[in-house]
C-alpha cells in the first residue's frame, strides 16, 4: 500500500467515525425576558429555598425569614420577634451585608430600573418594595409575602438575590407609606437578614 492511499484510508475512517459518532449539540432555549419561566425552565444552579436570620443593631438574633423561588418570583415567611408593635417598612436591599451597626453596608434598594419607590406610587414599584411587615402587641408577626420583581438566581430577566455579593431583607422602624420617597419615610434600619450562599 502506498503513502497516497495509505492517506485516503485514514481520512475516510476519520470521517465515518466522525459522521457516527458525534451527535448535534443541543440548542439554548431561549426565553422572552417578559414572559415568566416555568418551574421546568428553572436554572438549576442553586436552591430553591432559604433561610435567612434577622439581627438587630446591637446584634441580638431577631428571627428569620424562609425564601422560596417560585416560577413568577420568590416568596418570603418572615417569622421575627423584638420589634415594636405597628407597621414596618421592609425592602431588599442590594448587598448582603449586615456587618455595621445601622446596617448601612447593606446599599440602597434592589432597583436597576431606576423605578420610583412605593406599591402605590404610579412610577413604581421599585424591584425591592414589599408590603408593610405587621407587627403584634407583643412584638412579633408571622407573615409571607411575595414579589414579582426579583429572583433567586435571575430567572425570567428579573434581578438575582443570589448575585456575587447576596443581597439583604432589611425592616425599618416606622410604617412605609409606599409612595413618597425614597423609602416611604420609613426611617431607621432596626433589623437585617443576610441572604447568601
């Protein structure tokens, strides 16, 4: 067998081989950012669930709040305790972080938008804004609840919790009127729950 055919006989075993054995790479599923993903179309790179703990200013451990995706947003049970009884404002915040006393390390609202703050406000909501956590005579509360505008991991185009710096759940002192801002006068930062992996 000479050099020449010798040639020939390998390239065509290399391409039966090739024609055989290699199968079609699978396409990315591509989803409408506007349109919310199905629990199928969930990523699967993380949790669908977690729990996070609440501490005051002086670091006293308050309670904590259980998050769970869902196919059109998250939701949070916050079971808490020490605060004082009426309404709270109560956002998520874009860092997770919780280490300085007045919880300023935390950053302002989740809100790449730009959006006005407030459920009631006309040019809003913001991604971070929540209903208004009620808190008992006794000073704790047991509530959900549930946005639409974030994600754990970036589900649906809507901003991820579980960034590289986590973000936080942050109560204030003072009721959120939701329309006025920045924070619907909601004043001091009283509790703070780091959310990360």
């Amino acid at each position: 067998m000479n050099i020449i055919t010798k040639i020939s006989v390998g390239v065509s075993a290399a391409l039966v081989l090739t024609a055989c054995g290699k199968a079609e790479p699978k396409k990315a599923v591509m989803t409408d950012p506007s349109t919310p993903v199905s629990a199928a179309q969930m990523p699967k790179n993380g949790p669908a669930s977690h729990t996070a703990y609440f501490i005051s200013n002086d670091r006293a451990n308050l309670g904590k709040v259980f998050l769970t995706r869902t196919a059109t947003g998250i939701t949070a049970a916050i079971e808490i305790e020490g605060l004082s009884p009426g309404e709270h404002g109560m956002h998520f915040h874009v860092k997770g972080d919780c280490s300085d006393k007045a919880f300023k390390n935390s950053g302002g609202h989740i809100n790449p938008m730009n959006k006005q703050h407030g459920l009631k406000n006309e040019d809003g909501p913001d991604n971070a804004d929540l209903p208004n956590l009620v808190v008992d005579a006794d000073g704790t509360s047991k509530q959900t609840v549930s946005n639409k505008r974030l994600s754990f991991y970036g589900e649906g185009a809507r901003p991820a919790l579980f960034d590289s710096d986590g973000s936080a759940l942050v109560i204030h002192a003072n009721a959120d009127d939701q329309v006025s801002q920045p924070i619907g006068g909601a004043g001091a930062r009283v509790a703070c729950a780091v959310i990360k992996q």
